[in-house]
C-alpha cells in the first residue's frame, strides 16, 4: 500500500505524520525545495480558539479541536508554542455588538474561557492598547507558534518512521483508471500509488484536476506584513484583533516567538493565475501600519526591520475542501485558509484515519511518536551550553549574531536537509533577527559550501535562481 501526500506545508506534513503510523509506504512530495515553503512561511503563526468561524462549518469543525491538540504535538516534535490569549479590541456600539456574536459563536464551537471585559479590564491586561477602546472579548486558549518549524518537525518525525521525501519535485500528473487513482507522475518520475492526499496549498485547484475534479476553486489572496524590531515586543502581551469585517480577521498585532512583533495582514484578492505574486506595496504597508497603530498607538515610532507578504487560497464556499473525492484514492485537504494552521493537526489525524479506515491499514507495531529538534544555544542556560560545548565545540562558535546562532546548530540544520541559505535560517532563525541576515550570511554560506562540498557559486538563497555568488573577484 503506497500513499502519496502532495504538499509538505504544515497540513501535508501533518497528515504524512499521521500516515506513518500505519503500514505504508508514504511519499512526501513538494515542489518547493524545502519543507514548509509555500503558504506555511507566510502567515501570522497564531493557533486560533476557534470563535472567528461560522457553527457547522469545517472551519470551526477542525479549529477547536486543533488548538486543544497543540500543546501535546509541541511536547513530541519539540517546536515553539506559546499560549498568549488573545483579545479581539471593540471600539464603537456597532463592534461591541459583535463581540457578542463572537462569544455566542465560540460557546457554539466548543471554545473554552472565552469572555468579554470592560475597558478597565482590558487596559490593566494590556496597557498599551488605545484609550478608545470600548471592551474586549478574550480567548485565553490563542496560541502563537512558527509554523515553518511545525512542518519540518513533522516531516521529520514522518520520515524518522519511514516517509519518503521528495522535495524539489513538481506533480505533474496523477494517473487514474477506471475511477481509481494509480500513480503520481512527477517532473522526475512516476510513483505508483494507491492513495493521493491533495494538500498543495495554491496549487491544489490544479493538481485535483489532474485527477479529473472541478474542485476547490482557489483564488489567491495577498496578505502584507511589517516585522517589527524586537524592542516593540515591551507593548504587546497578547494577540491583538480588530473586530472583524466580512472580508478578514483584520489587521492584527502578534507577538512572536522569538520575541518580535508582527502586523498585518492586509487582504486583497489576486488574479487567480497570480500564485507567486508575494511582493510588498507601499499601500499595503501603509494600510498595515494604520491598522496596528489604531489598536497600540505606541508602534506608529517602532522601527521595523522586515517587511513580506504571503498567499493564503480562498474557496468559493469560504470552508475548507477536506476529505475522499469520486475519485478512489484521491483525498483533498485543500482550500486550507485561516485557521488552517490550527486546524492541521486535527485534519490531519482525521484524514489518516479516514484513510485507514477505507484501506484497512494496519497501525505499525512501533511508532516514533517524539521528535528532538536542533538545540537552541540562546535559550540554554550557560551550564547546559558548556555540556553541549564538551560534546561539539562547534557549538561553542557564533555564527548570527542578532539570534546567537552558532556554527553547530547550523551544521545540525545542514544535516536534516537544509542545502539553502533560507533552509538554514528557517531551521535556525539565523537571518530572522535585527540585521536580516547582514551579518551572518557570508558565514552561514561558508558553513554550506563546505559541509555540502560545493563551491560558493553553487550555493543559493532559496534553490535555482537565487545564487548568492555570481564569480570570485580573484582566483
């Protein structure tokens, strides 16, 4: 029995997790070449409580149920999760209204804690909220996350019990036979296979065709985002949102894990054939700063130090596209718009089961259900530092300053994957701090060029097209 799992973001790999625990032979397949580089890198990284989504939908289905999942799946892949809360900010008659179908939708789904605070309440938790602000409805189980690192740390773990991995590899086909899926054709080769699990992000309107399916009907929408310097982190505790409008959450204030803040999204819908169309405007810098400062008046002066914007697929139906299609074998997980990062670990554990079920999969007699990941030398102590020194000096080596990433984390990243520049620093954070990379970069591509044995020329940023290096300046 062959499973294929097209896409190796945070749903796809989640779900190749889940279907390692069964006997079969689980293929992870991305275009991209790395793990977690399409709409996984792009986001907010919050796991949301589940309110923001209309009762009896998959949205608010798998959200709930997700969250509650979190905290276990942070324990046995070892990846950041933090629980915030979050307040959702009312300012006017109109907005205090819809908190309270906020509150009312959230009980319905199954979200706990939830309540709605006075201004006094709202301000003694979050001081730096504006003055203005009327009340707030907090949602204690929101949680903030990388969701970058949730897929390679399941990805990992999948292929720890057995998953193949197949980055750099673009489906361009899915072979099916009187009604049954058979094989997926790739840019490299043909795989057979009995199951195909759709999670292709933007690019799962496409690849459900090849099965023959008119559905999702994705249409790409641009989220822009401002990365503040770490110093705004003193005004912010929680998850901020705007009350919320027909078309988005809002523009929204995030603390990050590693101690960053984030603002943004701005949400404007893209030509259905844009699904690279990630580049930043003035405009939408200009919309996310207007939105941030209304809710926290302190960030109108904090410096930012990155600016980026991702895609997130929107379905006609606005609810996720999940489960067995006419077409035997062939599973979607597509249309995964927010909350999908919440949702994934749900989904994904329904999925395999689904598929277990169907297939009459048997569950292996040992999974490896934990994950190590690469030790963090910033977040030691200096005792445990020294003891990770003793073993591997090269730990012992800064190579980012802003982040205090040494040489041995790097090394480590390199050796679970990472052949890019970007595939160290979304493994490390090397690159994610201050100076975005400008004073480590020449350092992160000398450790590349030579535990790969490559030259610099050969090294990229991202993989094709993107070298660092154009020639040497002298032999």
């Amino acid at each position: 029995m062959r499973v294929a799992v097209v896409g190796a973001g945070i749903v796809g790999s989640l779900i190749a997790r889940e279907l390692a625990r069964y006997e079969a032979d689980v293929l992870l397949v991305e275009r991209e070449p790395d793990v977690g580089w399409g709409i996984t890198k792009a986001n907010s990284g919050i796991v949301h409580a589940g309110f923001h989504d209309p009762p009896g939908t998959a949205l608010a289905r798998f959200c709930a149920l997700g969250n509650a999942l979190f905290e276990q799946l942070a324990l046995e892949l070892d990846f950041a999760f933090h629980r915030c809360g979050a307040w959702v900010l009312a300012f006017t008659p109109d907005e205090r209204r819809v908190l309270d179908g906020l509150l009312n939708q959230g009980m319905e789904n199954g979200v706990p804690g939830l309540t709605i605070c006075p201004p006094d309440d709202v301000l003694s938790e979050q001081p730096y909220v504006t003055p203005d602000v009327a009340a707030g409805l907090w949602a204690p189980t929101v949680g903030i996350t990388e969701p970058w690192a949730v897929a390679l740390a399941a990805a990992e773990n999948a292929r720890e019990n057995g998953a193949d991995w197949h980055v750099g590899e673009a489906v361009t086909g899915i072979a099916v036979r009187t009604g049954r899926v058979q094989a997926v054709v790739t840019d490299r080769g043909r795989y057979a296979a009995d199951v195909v699990v759709n999670a292709a992000g933007l690019w799962a309107d496409r690849i459900a065709a090849m099965a023959g399916l008119s559905e999702p009907r994705l249409a790409p929408r641009r989220g822009e985002y401002i990365l503040l310097d770490a110093s705004a982190r003193a005004f912010v505790r929680s998850v901020l949102f705007p009350t919320p409008n027909p078309h988005s959450k809002g523009i929204l204030v995030v603390p990050t894990v590693d101690g960053g803040v984030l603002l943004g999204p701005t949400a404007e819908d893209v030509s259905l054939d844009a699904k690279r169309a990630t580049e930043t405007t003035a405009h939408g810098m200009a919309v996310v700063r207007a939105g941030a400062t209304r809710l926290v008046p302190a960030l109108a002066r904090m410096p930012a130090i990155h600016a980026f914007a991702g895609l997130r697929p929107e379905s006609s139906g606005r609810d996720f596209v999940v489960g067995p299609t006419p077409v035997r074998g062939f599973y979607q997980a597509a249309a995964m718009r927010s909350p999908g990062i919440t949702a994934a670990p749900a989904l994904a554990r329904w999925l395999a089961e689904s598929i277990s079920a169907e297939f009459s999969l048997q569950p292996k007699s040992r999974f490896i259900s934990a994950r190590k990941g690469i030790p963090r030398t910033a977040d030691l102590s200096a005792h445990e530092w020294d003891a990770l020194i003793e073993r591997d000096p090269h730990y012992g080596q800064i190579a980012c300053p802003c982040n205090g990433v040494t040489e041995g984390e790097i090394m480590e990243a390199i050796r679970r994957g990472a052949t890019t520049v970007d595939g160290v620093k979304f493994r490390t954070r090397a690159g994610f701090g201050r100076c975005q990379g400008g004073s480590c970069a020449d350092r992160v591509l000398a450790i590349l060029t030579r535990e790969l044995c490559v030259s610099p020329e050969e090294v990229t940023l991202r993989g094709p097209g993107s070298a660092l290096v154009a020639d040497r300046v002298r032999p």
